[in-house]
C-alpha cells in the first residue's frame, strides 16, 4: 500500500471517530479538535513527523497553534478551530477549491477573521504559508507574497470530510510531508501566477511572415462578375439589380435542424420599447419606413426618422433603393433630397464643414437647373439681413438702381463665402417652392462613439436649421449610447428597424441573374457591367455550376461557415464568397478539370475555410484574418490558452435562459466573478470579451461591439455559438491557427515553423497532394497534442474537477477527437481521388459539448 493509500485509509478513519466523539460530547473545544483531528491528519494521513510539528509557539500577543517546520525550514503555520458552527463552510463555497481572498471568500465572516489571524502570524514568524483548519475544512494560501497584496492572491479550500476522502490525492499531493518537502506549495501559489515571457509565435520565425497570397489565375475572368453582380447592389444603382436581387420582405430566421439553433434578427428590447417598427420591403414598395417618408413629404413635416440595424444588414441598399427606385418618380416630383456618405469621414472638427459642402455640392449638380442660388433666390434668402441693411447703412432712396445693386451684390458675395450659414439659408429658401427637403445621412457605422454622437446632434441641427426631414441609419447600438442625451426631443422622432436578409436567399438571387447576365450578347454584358476586361462565358457558367450545386445546394457546412460567421452581415458574407473566388488558395483550374471530366465537384468545407481565414495573406494572422484565433495566450496575469474558449462555454450554458434583457443575457457581474474565484486572470478575462466582441461572437445589451462600457448583460451569439460548436475542432482551422499562436516551448515552435516552410514547398497538384496533407496532419497533431499538455497542466495548477461546474471542462479530448475523424475522412478522399463526395455525411460528434448537467441542449437557441 502506497503512503498517500494509507493515509487515504487513515483519515477515514479520523473523520469517523472524532464524528462519534462529538455525538457522546456534544460541543467540543479546540483543544479536543488539534488532538483528536488535527494532530492525527498531520502524522497518520499527511506523513509529518512529530519532530516536524512545533506547538504553541509564543507570537505576540498570543500563541501559534502549529508550526510545520524541517530544521531551520519553516514551511507553513497552521491556526487550528475548534470543529463546529463558527467555522462552517458555506454552501455556496463547497462546489469549488480556489477563490480570491477578497472575493466571495470573505462573506463567510468567521473565515475572514481566521485568515486575517493568521497572516498576522506568518507575518509575525516571516512564513511565508498559512493553514486554517477546523479539523473538516481546510483552507491554504500565501500569506506574505513580493509580487501582489496578499488579499488579491488565492486560497483554496478543501470544504469537508467527504470533499477531502474524494479529493484525497489533491489534498496529499498539497499538504503531505513529502509532498511540501519537494515544493508542494510553492509551485502551486507561484505557477499560477508567472507569466510566461518566452514564447514564440511560428509565424514570426519565417523570413516573411506577413506575405501576401498571389490569387488564383481565373480570378480575372470572374472579376467583373464578382464587382458586378455579388457586391452590395447600391453602388451600380440600376434599377434592374434592385428589382432582380433586392432581399425582399424577409427578415434573417435560420433554424438549423442539425444544430438545435435559431439564428435570428429582431428588434433589440431596448428600442423595442421605444415603438420601433420593423420595415419589410416589398417588390414595388419600402415597407412601414418608405410609407412614413412619403407620408412626411406630403404633409411638409420635418421630422427625423432613424433606420437601425447591425452592420452590413443593408440599411444603404434600402436607402438608395427608396430613393432611386421605388420612389424616384414621386421625390422628383416632391422633394429635394440629399444623401450625405460617411464612407470617407472628416476629422470631426471638419464634420459640419463636410455636412454642408456635400449639401452644396449635391444642390448644384442635382438641382442646378433650377436656379436655386440665381440673384433673386439669394436676395429672398437673405430677405432678413437685406431688411436690415436697408433700413441702416443702405439708404436705398439715395441710390440709384445700379448703385443698390453693386452694394448689395457685394454682402451677397460676402455671405455666399459663409458656407455654414450660406447652405442653411439656400436649401431652406428652396423649400418654400413648395418641395420638402430630405437629407439622408448614411455609412456612420464604422466610426468611434464620440464621432457618432457629434452626427446625432449635427442631424438635430441641420434639421433645425433647413426645415428638413433627416433620415439617419446607423446601428442599434450607437442610437441606445446617444438616445439618453435626449438630442432629438425638439422633433418628432421615428424607428424603424431593418433586419438582414438570409443569405441563401441572397445568393439565389444573385446566381440568378449571373446565370441571365451569361445568356446575354459579350457586348451587352460589358455594358451592364461596366468594365472592358475579357471573360470565358462558357468557363465561368461551369464554375457557377460547381458553387451552386455543391456549396447553395448540397453542402450545409460551408453555408453555416459563412451565416455564422459573417453575423447577419451580408456584406461581409458575399466578401467571404469573394475572398473564395480570388483566393490562391483556391485552386479553381483543379475544379473545373474535375468538372469536365466528371460532370460534378463538390467544393470541400476545409478548402473553403482555408480561403477565407487567409485571405490575401499566405499565412494565417490574427489581426488580419475574418476568422479569430480562440487560442490566444498573452502576457496578462494567468493567461491561458483556455480562456476564450471558457468564456464561450460558461455563455453557452445559459443561452436558454431568459433575462431582462432577452435570451441568453447573463450579467458581466456573474461572467467575472466565476472566472475570478478560480483563475485570478481578470486583465486575461477582459482582453478576451473585449476581443471576441470585436469579432462578435459575443453581444452585449447595448449592442457595442468596441466597448462594454454601459453594458450590464452578455451572451454568445451565434458566431460564437458556432465558433465553439464546430469551427474550432475543424481541421482547416487548427491547421491554420498555430502559425499565429504563441507556443511556449521554442524547440515546438520551430518545428511547427519547419513543417510551414515544408507544405509551402510542395505544390498543390495531385502528385504531391497525400505527401501535402499527411504533412499538414502532423504539424495540427503536434499542435493539439501541445494543447493538450497546457490543459492537463492547467487543471493540475488550479484543482480543476469537471465536478466543480462548467468552467473545469476540458476542450481538448473533444476537439482530438473531431479532429481525428475528419482527418480519416480528408485523408480517404485525397487517396481516393473522391471528388464527387460531398462532406455534407462527415459525422459530427457534440462530446465537446459536455453541458448536459448545465443546460437542456434540445431547445432552440436564439443567439442573433
């Protein structure tokens, strides 16, 4: 029997008799707990030898009830309690072993006034560790520490007799005699909190790391049908494209059956409550929002009508729609309208500046024929000022009719130069022709908070100034962050709410009229889309063959790819498409080679993915790749590689629940006290949230996707959802993401740098393609099987238990195991040549997923 089994054996045994003792007692003293419990666990279950136990040593102004010492090495004191009420564990602290001294530790007051008793003595005997024990609960942690206060360091609590008999190994591998001998508890309280300096990311070990990928060479032939036919319509502004790829009256509802999932784009419960009507267009109309524009035109009304909705969801496409399409006739006839772009935005000193030029310049080249700035159109601009000039220093009795005119000419000279009041006085005249004016302010998405607020009241003002109805979009987010300044209350204010459109349906649209743009005469083709570059019809109709058979219609892989990721952004989504057609990564002679000779190709999911997580570059990087590294590890304190995927995890748990704030929303409070009573890592924590909420796999209730500031709830969304789910375990992921990760041994770095530079050698053509993927297989097997090492690590430094709730899972069996099956799958196909195989019949596994005893993972799940 092995020392830690006898005193397994012996504690047992400890813990039943004293419990006896103190039924026949009643209420027992400390006295009776340090000999009858304490003494014994030391020398019968932990391996102390009496000459290691000194008792009683005199500190003032009492006396230390143990100190566990080997020579003159002093190890650690224990303060004893007697067993009992003042000293039980509350229930709330019994399902995990480390927390913060300063965190939830010390609600229990009888622990805190033990702790803080006995850092004062290590303190007082310079020991550098601390016990508390009643006999049943046992409580470690650092008392003197040269790195942090000693409050913010851990303790870790082994909560009861029954924990301590379950976790037995754990507590003798801490406080046995061997065990501290060798460094037990320096190792645990110090590990924890080093961070490792030396690391190396493989790709900085390349000689150029940041080269760019040369695309493929049918991307010219496919060039202007890309920019023609699969990027935001707006921009051509034909009619035709609005009437034959406009997305209309749908909003994004994505249930996938395999999933569980719904993604899902509705109003936020914020604006919600506000009255926001959700806007459907129809084929020959703009929904609820194009009948409140008409509807303000004819009564004459300024007012300010907002257009909410996440990026990209196609709030400028609805705007230049209205405008140019379904109601271009009616506002010739009744309006004069503006659109103001922010695609190119001024410092936000200019922004006023910008606003009025823009108008000026748009006034001149789409209502020069009316003569809005003629002498007389100014001379009733200026009626006021001219009225007071007359009456003042212009005595136009003593002048004659040249003479006024010269004079006056001359302040209108002067006041034209005045832009900020020139435009105001010019367009406001221009209303009184019996025309609304409607100015619509657009493209606001992509700027700091501080510059959209400054838009908010800059729309305020011009409307004052102009009488104008202003129509500003932007995102749900930068409404909720600027509406409690109240900048709108002196006008009538109206939301609407546009949601994204499926992007299935989008494509299918598009492809449509690619197919009829094909079916055209070359030169009609030019024509339409505008450019002089050569293209073969006849190779291109094979390669929309090849995508709409094997990536719209068969392959729910790559579309969830793609949905998931892009987040409701279609603009985003057809850039993913986009990215796929010029990719040199995608090897597209290949598939129509495949396609003559079979009459079919199916576009496998890890070659799709490997094209749009690099882009343009020929390694993968995080900060320029659409796709997130989850296994980031940085210089923060406890950093690990596990953090973002625990964060998704925790989240994902409660996606089902309801809140306040809708579905899945759990407040930032709980997020980081659970992450802070067991890794201590809140610097780690919050570059992670921070980081995944710029690439929106996580929301917050206020919708920001570049701060949390002012947000009290977060969730995960469906890209996270998806992230964690499926991307994550996915071979052209891993495959890619270790070239930007940190690795903490060097020797592995180089070698994952050596194992780049040799798949780079070996060309992707059919020969070298089994030497090229076993290649990559063994470089991603080294990968995981590092990550595997740092996870088993880990759990040892912390005490991690899967017992201890959501955040003790372990990712990597689960992703090993994913992986390992799509690797037989890929490697079958390459050695079979089985490109008529769609991997839409590649099983997945949910083991990754170990929630079962968290959350019901059969209901659906609205994350958008």
């Amino acid at each position: 029997m092995s020392e830690a089994d006898e005193g397994l054996r012996n504690i047992s045994i400890i813990f039943t008799e004293f419990g006896d003792f103190c039924k026949k007692r009643g209420q027992v003293n400390e006295a009776d707990t340090r000999a009858k419990v304490i003494d014994r666990i030391l020398k019968e279950a932990l391996g102390w030898p009496e000459d290691a136990l000194n008792r009683e040593l005199p500190v003032h102004p009492g006396f230390l009830d143990y100190m566990l010492q080997t020579g003159k090495r002093r190890h650690c004191i224990i303060e004893a309690k007697r067993e009992g009420m003042p000293f039980d564990v509350p229930k709330s602290l019994k399902t995990r072993k480390r927390y913060k001294i300063s965190g939830s530790i010390k609600t229990a007051a009888e622990i805190k006034e033990a702790i803080e008793q006995a850092h004062y003595y290590c303190v007082e005997t310079a020991v550098r560790y601390a016990v508390v024990t009643n006999g049943y609960a046992w409580l470690i942690f650092r008392a003197i520490r040269e790195d942090i206060p000693w409050r913010d360091g851990d303790v870790i609590v082994f909560p009861g007799a029954g924990y301590i008999k379950d976790n037995f190994t754990a507590f003798w591998n801490l406080l046995s005699y061997p065990a501290v001998l060798d460094g037990s508890l320096d190792s645990l309280f110090s590990q924890a909190l080093t961070v490792i300096t030396e690391v190396q990311r493989p790709i900085e070990l390349l000689r150029q790391p940041d080269a760019h990928l040369q695309r493929n060479r049918f991307h010219m032939h496919l060039l202007p049908f890309i920019d023609g036919v699969f990027r935001d319509i707006w921009e051509r502004g034909q009619g035709e494209m609005f009437e034959k790829c406009y997305v209309v009256n749908r909003i994004l509802r994505i249930i996938d059956d395999d999933f569980k999932l719904v993604i899902e784009d509705t109003i936020p419960r914020h604006i919600e409550s506000l009255g926001t009507k959700e806007t459907q267009a129809g084929f020959r109309d703009a929904g609820s929002m194009g009948e409140k524009i008409k509807q303000t035109v004819i009564q004459g009304k300024p007012r300010i009508l907002l257009l909410l909705g996440g990026i990209g969801c196609g709030k400028t496409t609805y705007i230049n729609r209205f405008f140019k399409y379904i109601a271009k006739d009616f506002m010739d006839q009744n309006a004069f309208w503006f659109y103001i772009d922010f695609l190119t935005p001024p410092t936000e000193d200019k922004l006023e500046l910008h606003v009025k030029n823009s108008l000026l310049s748009q006034l001149r080249e789409k209502y020069g024929h009316l003569n809005l700035e003629s002498r007389d159109a100014l001379l009733a601009a200026y009626d006021d000022k001219i009225t007071i000039l007359r009456h003042s220093i212009i005595d136009a009795e003593q002048l004659n009719e040249g003479e006024l005119t010269k004079r006056l000419n001359h302040y209108l000279e002067k006041w034209m130069e005045n832009v900020f009041e020139y435009v105001p006085r010019v367009i406001r005249n221009a209303n009184t022709l019996g025309k609304s004016i409607i100015i619509c302010i657009d493209n606001v998405d992509q700027l700091s908070p501080s510059y959209q607020a400054n838009i908010f009241h800059l729309t305020h003002l011009i409307s004052k100034e102009m009488n104008a109805t202003s129509i500003l979009a932007l995102r749900e987010e930068s409404y909720h962050a600027v509406s409690t300044r109240k900048a709108f209350t002196a006008y009538n204010t109206n939301l609407f709410h546009i949601a994204s459109p499926p992007f299935m349906m989008l494509m299918s649209l598009r492809l449509k009229y690619a197919r009829e743009m094909l079916a055209l005469p070359d030169d009609e083709i030019i024509i339409k889309l505008g450019t002089g570059l050569t293209f073969d019809k006849k190779e291109i109709s094979k390669f929309l063959n090849i995508i709409e058979y094997s990536i719209f219609t068969k392959n729910k892989n790559i579309i969830r790819f793609i949905e998931s990721l892009a987040f409701g952004n279609m603009r985003e989504a057809l850039d993913m498409f986009a990215t796929f057609v010029y990719s040199g990564a995608t090897n597209i002679d290949k598939m129509l080679k495949i396609y003559d000779r079979d009459d079919i190709y199916f576009v496998p999911y890890h070659e799709f993915a490997k094209s749009v997580i690099l882009g343009e570059r020929r390694y993968y990087r995080d900060s320029a790749s659409k796709v997130v590294n989850l296994f980031e590890f940085g210089q923060e304190r406890n950093s690990s590689y596990f953090t973002r995927l625990r964060l998704l995890s925790l989240l994902l748990a409660h996606a089902s629940d309801s809140s306040s704030e809708g579905m899945g929303f759990v407040t930032l409070d709980y997020v980081y006290s659970s992450f802070l009573d067991i890794f201590d890592n809140e610097q780690d924590l919050s570059k992670a949230i921070s980081h995944l909420l710029s690439k929106q796999l996580l929301q917050v209730n206020t919708r920001a996707t570049d701060t949390i500031e002012g947000a009290t709830h977060i969730r995960i969304s469906s890209s996270g959802w998806y992230y964690y789910k499926y991307l994550v375990r996915a071979f052209a992921y891993l495959d890619l993401v270790f070239h930007d990760t940190p690795i903490k041994s060097i020797t592995l770095a180089h070698k994952l740098k050596q194992y780049i530079i040799d798949v780079d050698a070996l060309s992707d053509i059919q020969e070298n393609m089994q030497e090229r993927i076993s290649l990559r297989f063994e470089r991603t097997n080294a990968f995981l099987d590092y990550l595997a090492d740092e996870e088993e690590k880990e759990h040892s430094i912390f005490l991690l238990r899967t017992d201890m709730g959501i955040l003790a899972t372990k990712f990597m069996p689960g992703i090993i195991s994913q992986f390992r099956k799509e690797q037989e799958w890929i490697g079958q196909r390459v050695t079979k040549n089985a490109d008529k195989q769609s991997d839409e019949s590649l099983e997945f596994d949910d083991s990754i997923l170990d929630l079962k005893n968290v959350t019901e993972q059969g209901e659906d799940l609205t994350l958008f």
